[in-house]
C-alpha cells in the first residue's frame, strides 16, 4: 500500500512548480468554505493567533490575507508552516512581493517556518485562536497527532478547520496503476478521512465541539491531456514512486489507459476534471 504519508518533504520539489497555480485552480470553494465555518465559529475579527498548517504554496494563508486582512486585529499574530523547503520558498515568495506592493499589508507580520504538522515545535500551547490545515493531516503518518497539535496550540474557544478529499476523477485516473499491475498500491486516504461523517468523527474523536462536516464540489481545469498526465504521473511524488521502478512499456501503458478514460470522462480540451472536498471545524472545549 502506497500512504500519501510515504512521500517526504524534498519530494515535493517538482510539484511546487505547478502545484500553487493547480491549488489556486481546486481549492478555491473548499477553503472559501473551511474560512467561512472558521469565521462563523469564532470571527477572524476577534483572532489573536492564525496558523496555516501544512500550508504548501500559500493558498489558505493568502486567502485570509486577502478576504479577512481588513478586519484582522493589528495584534493577532500570522503564521504558516510546511515540511516542505519547496512550498515554503513559495509563500516566502509571496509574502515579499505582497509586501513589495503594500508594506503595511499583514503579510509582513505572517512568519512563515519549516515544521512538521505532527510536532509544532515553537509553537507554544494555547497560543492561538485558529488553526486552518488544507488536505494536510491524512497525508501524515498520524493524522491523529496533527489534531493533537492543533488542540494543544489552540486557545480555549480556539478554532480548528481542516479538509480532506472524499473522491476525485483525477484520483480515479491515477488508481488505474491496478489495470497494468494488478497487485500494485494505489494512494489512499485514511478511511476516517474520505467522508464527511467519518471526518466528522475523526475532529469529535479529538476532542472538538461544534464539530461540523460537509462535502465541497470542487473542479480540476487542465488545458490538454497530455498537460494532465505528465502532472499525474511525472509531478505527484506518490506517483513518480510507485511508477519509478516500472518499466518504460508500462508507463506507456498506463498513460494509455488514462488517456482512454479521459476521453470518456472529459474529451474537450481544455476542460475540466470533478472532485469532491470535505471540509471540516470544529472549537477547542
């Protein structure tokens, strides 16, 4: 079995090439969602501390810059970290061109650091009033020590929300590795972690109240075929795993069969792949 937790933080180097523009793309509902139920919870005009945890690129971070910095109190600390050098170099990008633009912007106060999601070392208990992970703790070895953190570092009434993935068409693209090898691993998410009632369960089980899970409709936009299976099978590091000890007539395969499937899912090109997000929230006791 292929974890998503498998995949260390230099694998990602390749894909936080493309990966920033491709969040932007698919994430936009769900964290429109997971800062939407945050703010109904506890408002980010009250905030005193915001984590993005596990944040890659920025996507979660920039968004609340961008939707709540007006109403941000001026000393509510901003933080984001990742275990990944690549997406960090990303938000440390865009924190510096953001503060090009605008030095009073409140990302010249977001302190951006190298951590793992499982152990926030430096970050001190209680210290915070939100914590917002995107698609982060299910592709850990322990999704449960990352809510641990997250209880640990918040505030009591602090406020957690996160997402998963219940299922998507590209998922669905790349566990077609089962028609070439039939025995071989296909990345998968933690059960508790592909719907919403088992999501739910998992923030509950923490120790969460006011816990709250829904389904988020997202969409994938590709400009050719080709362009979509070389991220599939060249750019994500679970892939580019498990497909480095086929051989060349095997990937050739594969990319074949995806093809075919495209075809029958989405044959214009551009065009657009579906998915389903979780989002989930839940406050500190």
């Amino acid at each position: 079995m292929v974890k998503l937790s498998d995949t260390k933080g230099g694998d990602w180097e390749e894909m936080a090439k493309v990966y920033k523009q491709l969040t932007v793309e698919i994430s936009s509902r769900p964290i429109g969602a997971m800062l939407d139920k945050a703010n109904a919870l506890l408002p980010f005009s009250e905030a005193t501390g915001i984590h993005d945890n596990g944040c890659g690129p920025g996507p979660v971070i920039s968004r609340i810059v961008a939707d709540y910095g007006s109403v941000l109190p001026k000393n509510c600390d901003l933080s984001a970290s990742d275990f990944s050098e690549a997406m960090i170099a990303q938000v440390r990008e865009t924190k510096n061109e953001e503060i090009d633009k605008n030095p009073e912007s409140p990302w010249a106060r977001v302190d951006v650091s190298l951590l793992d999601a499982m152990d926030l070392q430096g970050i001190s208990d209680e210290s915070k009033s939100h914590v917002l992970a995107g698609w982060v703790y299910f592709m850990t070895p322990s999704p449960q020590k990352c809510l641990e953190e997250s209880m640990r570092v918040l505030k009591s009434g602090g406020v957690l929300s996160c997402s998963s993935w219940q299922d998507s068409e590209w998922l669905q693209l790349m566990n077609l590795v089962r028609e070439v090898q039939p025995e071989a691993p296909v990345p998968e998410i933690p059960e508790g972690w592909r719907s919403a009632k088992g999501l739910f369960a998992e923030v509950e089980g923490a120790g969460f109240q006011q816990v709250e899970a829904v389904e988020v409709d997202v969409e994938m936009a590709f400009e050719t075929h080709e362009a979509l299976l070389d991220l599939l099978t060249a750019k994500m590091p679970h892939m580019v795993k498990l497909l480095s000890s086929w051989s060349e007539d095997e990937v050739k395969r594969l990319r074949s069969l995806m093809s075919e499937r495209l075809e029958k899912v989405c044959p214009e090109e551009p065009g657009k792949l579906s998915g389903v997000a979780l989002v989930a929230v839940g406050r500190k006791a």
